[in-house]
C-alpha cells in the first residue's frame, strides 16, 4: 500500500483540511486542486535547493 504523507511530508495536513473546506462548499474543486499541487510544488521546491 502506499501513505499519502508519502507525496509530501504535509501532505495529509493539506488534503484533510482542504477536503473539509470543499466538503463544506467552501471552496471549489478547482480551488482543493490548486491548494495541493501548491503543496506538492512546495516541496519539490524545498527539496531541490
């Protein structure tokens, strides 16, 4: 099986409270997408200096 922490290490944090927001219609499903490839582009940045 795989983890999701392993796409990043906040990785959870982000799709938990993200799918809270867009569950609640607070936000919209483009809003959820953007929210975590910001998170993946985060880390990638982070990873690569």
């Amino acid at each position: 099986g795989h983890y999701i922490d392993w796409a990043t290490p906040t990785f959870y944090d982000t799709l938990v409270s993200e799918l809270q927001k867009l569950l609640g219609g607070i936000t919209t499903p483009a809003d959820f997408t953007a929210a975590v490839e910001v998170d993946y582009s985060n880390y990638l940045l982070e990873k690569s200096q």
